[in-house]
C-alpha cells in the first residue's frame, strides 16, 4: 500500500515537472509511510523524487518505529544537538541533487522558517502547493482504509452507548463525558479523534459547545459528539437523545433533523454532485422554518484527519466517487431551547453508500 502511494506521487512530480517534493504533516507522512507520529516541534517529514527512491527524515529516537511501520528506504535519523537541514543537505549533494527549480510542499501547514531552510538549500526554486494532489489521493479509500474505519466507526457507537447508560439526574456533562473515554481506554483507545462532547439542554444550542459541570434535569436535550482514532484513522458521531419528557417543540425539531439526515443518505451516491447532498437536508430544515438555526455545512471528509477533503458544502461542484468517507451531520440549534444534531460516518460504494456509524438515530426518551 505505502508503495502505490508512493509511486502515485512520483508520477505526479514527473506530470507536473516538479523536481521533489517535501511533505511534512502527520497525516501525509503516514499516508505515504505508514508511520504515524506527532513530532511536536522537532522536524519529519518526506522527500520524493520524479525518478530517485524517495528519503524520511526524523528525530533518532523514532527511526525504530518507522522502520517497524514498513518504511524501506532510507531513513535519516538525528538527535536534538544535531541540525537536520545539514543531514538533508549532505543526502542530496550524495545523490547530486543540487539544483531544484520546482518543489512540491504544504503550503497551508508549512512553516515559513521551514520553507525559508528548503529555499536555502534550492536558492533558484519556486514552491508549489501539493495539498490538492494529497486531498485527491486521500479522498477515494483503500478497502483496507475502510475496514479500519468501520471498526473504528463501531468504537463511536460503542461510545455513545456507555454515554446514554451513565444519564441520570444530577450527573454532570463532565461526569458523563469521563465515563466514555474511560470505557474507550479500556477498549485499547489512547486517542479521541477530537475534544468530546457531552451537553445537556440549552447547551446542546451551541454546535461547538464547552462540556462543564452543568447538571441533568428532566426534559433536557443531550448531544453527544464523539469519535476515536484507530490505527491512524478517524470516526466521528453525533447522536441527540432526550432525557425524560421534552415538548412538542423540541419533538419537531428533532424530526426535522432526523428527515434531513435521512434525505442526505438517500442522495449519496457515485456521480452526485457534493453540493447537493447539503442542499438535501438544508431545503427540509428551511421548510420547516429552521434554516437560519443551521449554520454549518452538512459535513466533512473523514479518514486520517477527523475533517479532510472533501468540504461538503454546498458550494461543492465536485462529485461523490465510490470509496469517498465523509460525514452527514445536519443540526438545528435553537438559543435556550437546546439543539439538535444526528450524524454518520459514511461510504460511497458502487451502487450507493453504507453507513459506518449504527447506533440508532430514531428519538430516545431516557427515563
């Protein structure tokens, strides 16, 4: 796998005539490596060539692990005291790469002293973005990519379940929310894909909202958002229960929501614009009168990062392709009424799509 995915960017570089490329975040490093690592400040990353077999560079302590996770090409490893741009350097004078007018990088995430040490090693060079070839190759996933994610699409659902099991009166969001991650650990899960969410009534309003010490009471609105990262990959769900009785207001809105989600899943499929899948839902939220208290996209592409490629707004006039991963989450949000939102981790297969995420989206009343 790590070697198609190097040779898919090889003969990219050659299409484009880009000499190299560097390519440095987490996620693309472990795309193309399979080593997957956060290096907080020290410097890691990948140099690919047209033509030449490609090179890692990391920190020495990590070369092991790289090695373990399949890399089989060479590896420059440094300590703390050393300075890896010399090693970098020494390593393409060795290969007489010493010009450069084209390279490949990440433009969005590179840092300027970064990019300032490639450009002092290629004076004559021009840098170039390679997000949009990386988001193209990470968008359509490998059968095993999807695999991983369906398991860890079942630890999402795995943790809404303990979060609806510990609801009572009285519990606080935090108390709930330490129940899910401390039943995920025991699961073997060292990561969330993202800060879990835990809200209770008029704080399930905010579709990015703080979990604290506010406590359960009857008639509360509960929204759990939650997901894992497993072996490197993401699942990402959101589920809106009701804990006792809630009125008939709260009822409509969660309807709503549940009919829009629904009619998003019915539009997923190979050849759909992206676009339309939001307009799917946001339509039935405008008719229903609540379209100024849905104020974000239908959702998002999920693999290695928790929100990739593609944005699913819509704008979007790409279309849907048959191993696309990517989230529906339609919300309505109503300020001291509580809010709403249901969402899906889902696969576009041949003839339509699979939801990855099962727990049941259907309005459960918690006694």
């Amino acid at each position: 796998m790590t070697s198609k995915r190097l040779e898919q960017l090889m003969s990219w570089l050659k299409e484009q005539n880009y000499d190299m490329a560097f390519l440095h975040s987490t996620e693309n490093v472990f795309y193309v490596t399979n080593f997957y690592t956060d290096p907080h400040e020290r410097l890691m990353g990948v140099f690919a060539f047209p033509e030449a077999e490609p090179f890692f560079v990391c920190p020495f302590m990590e070369v092991g692990q790289a090695k373990a996770a399949g890399w089989e090409y060479d590896i420059l490893g440094y300590h703390d005291h050393e300075n890896p741009w010399d090693m970098i350097q020494q390593t393409l004078h060795k290969r007489d790469i010493t010009k450069a007018s084209a390279i490949a990088v990440e433009k969005e995430t590179l840092a300027y002293a970064r990019a300032e040490a490639i450009l002092q090693l290629f004076p004559e060079a021009s840098l170039y973005a390679a997000e949009d070839k990386m988001n193209e190759l990470r968008a359509v996933k490998e059968p095993l990519e999807v695999e991983i994610l369906k398991q860890a699409a079942e630890l999402a659902d795995f943790g809404v379940q303990v979060g609806v099991e510990a609801l009572k009166a009285g519990v606080t969001e935090m108390d709930v929310l330490a129940a899910v991650e401390y039943e995920l650990k025991r699961k073997g899960i060292r990561e969330m894909s993202f800060s879990t969410m835990v809200l209770f009534g008029e704080k399930s309003a905010d579709p990015h909202g703080n979990p604290g010490l506010r406590q359960l009471k009857e008639g509360d609105f509960v929204l759990f958002d939650l997901g894992v990262i497993l072996d490197g990959y993401c699942s990402d769900i959101t589920r809106t229960v009701a804990f006792g009785d809630i009125n008939e207001k709260q009822r409509e809105i969660y309807d709503t929501v549940l009919k829009a989600q629904l009619a998003s899943l019915e539009a997923s499929k190979p050849g759909t614009r992206i676009g339309d899948i939001d307009i799917a839902a946001r339509d039935i939220i405008t008719k229903a009168g609540y379209g100024d208290y849905f104020p974000h996209r239908i959702g998002h592409g999920l693999g290695i990062s928790v929100h990739e490629f593609p944005s699913m707004s819509k704008a979007n006039d790409g279309v849907l392709k048959e191993g696309m991963v990517y989230t529906i989450e339609p919300g309505i949000y109503v300020p001291e009424v509580g809010g709403v939102r249901i969402e899906d981790d889902v696969v576009i297969t041949k003839d339509g799509y699979e939801t990855l995420t099962k727990y049941p989206k259907e309005l459960q009343m918690i006694k």
